[in-house]
C-alpha cells in the first residue's frame, strides 16, 4: 500500500508499524530503503527475509541527526566528524566500530555498523517521530530483491516487494544511485562504495586522503563485507554491455543491417548513450544518456528497470566519461555489466 509521504498522518502511521516491528518502504534522496527498527532482531531478520538476502550482510543503520551515532558507536575518528558535519544530513554512509550490545542483527553479526542520516525530509520526519516512540534508528537497505536494481520511485518498491508492504511516496529519488560508503574502523578513511560525491569533496571534508579499498587492503586484511561490492550486485535481468562510443556505432551498424535482413517484429536490443548514433533505426530501443553524471546517476536505475520491462535481453551502454563525478555511475554500471 503506497502512502503519500508529505502527510503527517502517514508518517504517523509509518513510525507506529515500525514501532511495532513492522517493516516500511521508505524514500531517501539516494534510493527507496526497507526500513526496520535497527534495534528489533525479530524486525531486522523480516528484511532480511523480504529481501531474500543473507543474514551476514550488514544493513545500514539511519538516525535522524548527529547525536544519535554515539548510542550505536564506540568511538568516532576526528576525520569521521568533519565528514558528518560536512555531508549530514545527506548521500554518505560511515562505517564505525560498533556498541556490542546494540544493532548486532542489523549489522550481520560484525563489530562495526553502517551509519546514515538521510536528508530526505519523508524520511527524516519517519526518523523522528520513532525517535520520539523510543526507536532511536532505522536498518534501512535498499527496497529491491537480493541482487536487483535498487528501487528510486515507491512503484518499483512495490514491483520488489509486493503491495501489502506499506511503502511512503517521497517522489523520484534525487541523487539515484546509494549512498557513498567509508570505512572508519582502519584509522584512515577507505571508501568501500562510491556514490555522488567525488574523491576530492571527500578528502577537502575528511582533511586526509581517502583510500581506495584496494589500497586499503594491500595495508592490511580484511575489507569488510558489503554486499553492494559484490561483483554482480545491481544488475537488471537484461545483460549489460559498456561499450566506447566507436565500439557502439560499429555493433550497432551491424545488428541494423542484421535486423533489416531478418525483420524482427520487438526490439532485443537497447542502447543507452550520450553520443548520437547513426543508422540505429527503430528495431533498436534507444535511450540518451544525460551528459552530466548527476542527471545520469538520478535516471540510471529507473532506465534499467524500464529496459528490462520492454522485455529486451541485451542493454548496451556507452562507457561514462572518466572523470571523478562519474565514479558512481561507473561503479554501478560496472557491476550491472560483470554477469
Ligand atoms: O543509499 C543508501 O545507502 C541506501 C539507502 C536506503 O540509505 N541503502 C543501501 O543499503 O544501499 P544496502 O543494504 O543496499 O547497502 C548497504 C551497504 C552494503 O553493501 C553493506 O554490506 C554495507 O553497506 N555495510 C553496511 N554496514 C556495514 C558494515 N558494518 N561493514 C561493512 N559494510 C557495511
Ligand atoms: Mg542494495
């Protein structure tokens, strides 16, 4: 059941179902999360179960400010602070060394937990108002199946998880693809999880290098497990191929001339570019990518997911650009394309 988000009466209703132990769809600036409360084992292990997603995956946990972090982290890093104060509320999860005795569901077990403060205002409102029922955090993953493309309206919510969830319509997400991801627990920022913001904005706020997980991990072992860096992680079920832009016109020529020749009747095939292409003609479903990465992080997934509604197999896409503000999207079409 979708509710609409703007009123007090569903943010009401919302608060008091998770109160209860209940699960809720709920709308962030990155993606549509299900939302539990962090603290209920018997709530976190129902995410669990909608998502058919293994237990000892670490959820993120989501508070409605600051002064919330410490009921759920031992200790905070000075550098951890800057970047709180410099991107909260907003698209950036922070992995800090975990209270033992609080969240050990929702953080699969480990010693650390996932930590966000949304600026959703739907779901800042959601957080408060349990704030105030004494549910002091919200696990929170994305709101798709275990593997799928993360969910950026409340329809694809309820296309992922069915319509007797309670889902709260915050509108078409803003930023579009989840939130950028560090680990705290190393001494150094390591960024597990690419998101909008660029290596640069986060080192100006963290007021020291940010390392790369792979870095990270010839220093020391292990990275911890995120389920968003598996490999095949978002994929749609069409296969994705990223493709140069010259790479993309040559296959594209050739299956036209093909598709001339055979006169299928329902394209198989889609595209998904910035550069114009010549002679892709109409058994080709073509789609413009945007030529500024936030526009294209905002759209990327919902594409997927239309694309692979109109039943086609096959999605190529033109390689995004390599400059920094695409990092996100690369990532994620990275993973979408490694089947
Ligand atoms: O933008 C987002 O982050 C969205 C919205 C709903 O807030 N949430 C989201 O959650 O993407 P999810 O569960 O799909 O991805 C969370 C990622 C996973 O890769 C998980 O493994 C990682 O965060 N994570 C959470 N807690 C962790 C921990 N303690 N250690 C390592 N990774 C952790
Ligand atoms: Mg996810």
């Amino acid at each position: 059941m979708i509710l609409p988000g703007d009123h007090p009466q569903s943010i009401a209703a919302a608060a008091q179902a998770l109160a209860a132990g209940a699960l809720v769809g709920l709308p962030t600036e990155t993606v549509y999360g299900l939302a539990a409360n962090a603290c209920d084992e018997a709530a976190v292990g129902r995410i669990f179960d909608a998502k058919g997603r293994p237990r000892n995956h670490p959820l993120i946990v989501h508070v409605a400010d600051p002064s919330a972090v410490t009921q759920f982290a031992q200790q905070v890093p000075d550098f951890a602070q800057r970047l709180m104060a410099a991107f909260w509320p907003g698209p950036l999860t922070l992995i800090l060394p975990r209270r033992p005795d609080v969240a050990a569901a929702a953080a699969g077990g480990q010693d650390s937990v996932g930590l966000r403060c949304p600026s959703h205002p739907v779901a800042l409102a959601v957080l408060r108002a349990c704030a105030q029922a004494g549910v002091i955090g919200l696990a929170a993953p994305s709101a798709n199946r275990f593997g799928r493309v993360s969910p950026t309206t409340a329809a694809h919510v309820e296309d992922e998880l069915g319509t007797e969830l309670l889902v709260l319509d915050g509108g078409p997400c803003a930023v579009g693809i989840e939130s950028t991801i560090i680990d705290c627990t190393r001494g150094v920022p390591v960024l597990l999880r690419p998101g909008v913001l660029t290596l640069n904005q986060l080192e100006a706020a963290a007021g020291c290098p940010v390392l790369g997980a792979d870095a990270a991990l010839a220093r020391t072992t292990p990275v911890p497990r995120a389920s968003g860096t598996l490999e095949s992680h978002y994929a749609p079920a069409a296969a994705v191929r990223l493709m140069d832009a010259q790479a993309l016109q040559t296959a594209v020529t050739m299956l036209a001339s093909e598709l001339r020749a055979t006169q299928a009747s329902h394209p198989a095939v889609a595209v998904y570019c910035r550069t114009p292409l010549k002679s892709a003609g109409s058994a080709i479903l073509q789609r413009n990518m945007p030529t500024d990465a936030g526009s294209t992080a905002r759209e990327l997934f919902a594409v997927l997911r239309d694309l692979d509604q109109r039943g086609v197999k096959l999605i190529w896409v033109e390689t995004p650009p390599p400059d920094a503000e695409w990092d996100g999207v690369r990532d994620r079409l990275r993973r979408a394309s490694a089947h």
